[in-house]
C-alpha cells in the first residue's frame, strides 16, 4: 500500500481535516479485518510529505510511480492509497507511466475519514487489498463505493456521495456485492513486455472550457509556442461557437506554435465527432485532433505521457487518436 494523503487517513483537526502518517499508522493497526488470514500479506509505504490530493501534480505521479517501479518485483499487486479531488487524474497518468505493466495497481480512498466511527474508508481499503491480491487485473484501476473502474476511464462526479466516481463511457470492470464479480471479458489482457517507467516532465499543457459568449481572444496571449497541448471541453459532439473571425486566429496561432489541438465532449457520455456539425468543422480542418470519448482527466494525462517520451507532433497527434491503454473508444 502506498499511502499518499487524502481523506481516508485524515485526522480533524482545528483547522478542519488534514493528513497525519502516525494517526492513520494507528488506526491500520486496530483494525482487525487487516490481520485475517482472508487479506493478502501487505506493506505500508508513506509519501512524504502526506497531500491534499489538490496539491498533487505532476511531480507527485513521478514519485508514486517510481515507488511502484522500484518494488514492482516485489509485490503481486499495488494500492494506492489517495485523495478523491485527484484520484482520476493520478490514476490516468499512472496507466500511461507503468508501460507493460501486468500488475494490479488499485487506487482508492475514502469521502470520510477512517478515523471516523462511520465511514466508508474500511470497505474502499479491505475490498481494494483483495482486488489487488486476486491476479485478475492487470492494469491501473480505480476502486470506489462497490464498483471497480478502468483508470483512465474514471471521473469524479460527486464532492459528498459515497459513491464518487462513474465511468460514463465504459462499464466497470468488477462490481462487489456479496462477492466480487468480475467482467472478465472487459479486463486487459497481461502484458508480455518487460515492464518499465516513463517518467512525466512538466509540459505546459492548459484545458479551455467552451461556454456561451465565449471570447476567444482573451486566450490570444497563451497562445505561445510554450503551450505544447491544450484539451479542448467544447459542446455535445465536438462543437464550438461559429464566429470564425474569433475562432481562427487563435487556432491558427495555436497550429502554427506547433501546439496539439486535442478536442473532448463537456457531456460525461457520449464521443466527440468532428465534422459532423458544420460548428465542428474549423476544429477538423484546423488540424485539431479528435478525444472521442476520453475524459479530460485521460486526455491531459496523455498529453504529458506523449510529449514526456519526446515523439514528433505528428506522431503524438496519430497516438491521441488511438487506443493506448484501453482508454479510449475510436469510432471507426
């Protein structure tokens, strides 16, 4: 187990909630459940500092992957113990960070504290050390209030259920009830690579939300050659207002600084088709690149994982629009 911060080991204290290794330390060691011949063996490892996990970033996945790489022989499968703000975003990276990876690598945690007399956090933690320890998931997955979920598919839809997080685009991968029930035709097969670590660099990559009235203009000055990838959120199927005179400026300024278009679907269900609608088609003949179904979660973190590894633009445009981990659904 990789504990990382979150709110599954927070304490309360007089400034509300925050993280503490010794507490949650503390109470790992009460819970009985954890010691039954039923639960795998398993090891604690702390990130330290223990963060909010709105405070993770980049540097972060480096430093949990690399935990991960550095005992990955060690281990049958790996739990990543992390705040619910983040979660999707770590557990995309991760699935594009672990090439080749044939091991379990479980992210979870908790909207309230294990500390707490009622919680959540105990089912999320026992359920995931179980899943991680079966040998029946070979890929980097998100385990949250009884669904099991593909990781760069997840997106956090709730700030105060206990059911947090959906996958709109895929179904999960394992639901448990009173068994574990698997979808095992929907699991990624093993790989039979020899595993290995991309670490992430930071890229300068930003996120536009669309919106009535935009005025695209006022992006004019981000538009630098710095930005190498931005995730477009437009409407429905990939559509945006059709002021041209504002619209093609900034794009073509994004072309030309050699910046990679990347276009996603503010609806959670459903895939972008560019070109489809006439309010799609200066995307399409701009050179933008199609999301289809990624989250925006996914597609940020694939952009990092694609400019890390130091391809061509042209070649990380083509990889966007493929199926690199199972994230993706290309429409043919």
């Amino acid at each position: 187990m990789i504990h990382t911060g979150g709110t599954i080991g927070m304490i309360p204290t007089e400034h509300g909630y925050a993280p503490s290794k010794e507490a949650f330390h503390r109470v790992l060691a009460s819970i009985p459940e954890l010691s039954s011949p039923v639960v795998p063996a398993w090891d604690l490892m702390d990130l330290d500092p223990l963060l909010d996990s709105s405070n993770i970033s980049v540097n972060e996945w480096n430093r949990i992957g690399s935990m991960i790489a550095d005992h990955y022989d060690d281990y049958d499968g790996f739990v990543v113990l992390h705040g619910t703000d983040t979660m999707a975003y770590t557990a995309s990276a991760l699935s594009f960070m672990l090439r080749n990876n044939a091991k379990p690598v479980i992210l979870t945690g908790s909207q309230i504290p294990l500390c707490e007399i009622r919680n959540d956090a105990r089912d999320n933690l026992l359920t995931s050390l179980l899943i991680a320890a079966d040998g029946r998931v070979h890929e980097v997955c998100l385990y949250f209030g009884g669904k099991l979920l593909r990781g760069n598919r997840a997106m956090k839809y709730s700030a105060d259920d206990l059911i947090a997080f959906d996958s709109p685009n895929y179904p999960p991968l394992a639901e448990a009830g009173i068994e574990i029930r698997y979808n095992t035709e929907l699991l990624m097969p093993p790989c039979e690579g020899k595993f290995s670590l991309q670490l992430l660099e930071n890229i300068p990559i930003g996120v536009i939300k669309i919106f009535p009235g935009i005025q695209f203009e006022l992006f004019d000055a981000v538009m630098t050659e710095k930005l190498k990838g931005i995730v477009i959120e437009t409407f429905g199927a990939g559509n945006i207002p059709g002021d041209e005179n504002a619209v093609l400026p900034i794009i073509r300024k994004a072309t030309e600084n050699g910046t990679v278009l990347v276009i996603c679907s503010q609806c959670p269900h459903g895939t972008v088709m560019l070109g489809a609608y006439e309010a799609s088609e200066t995307l399409k003949n701009a050179g933008a690149v199609s999301g289809y179904d990624l989250t925006t979660e996914a597609a940020v973190a694939k952009l990092y994982y694609l400019f890390s590894r130091r391809l061509p633009r042209e070649e990380i445009k083509v990889r966007m629009e493929r199926s690199l981990r199972g994230e993706v659904t290309v429409k043919q």
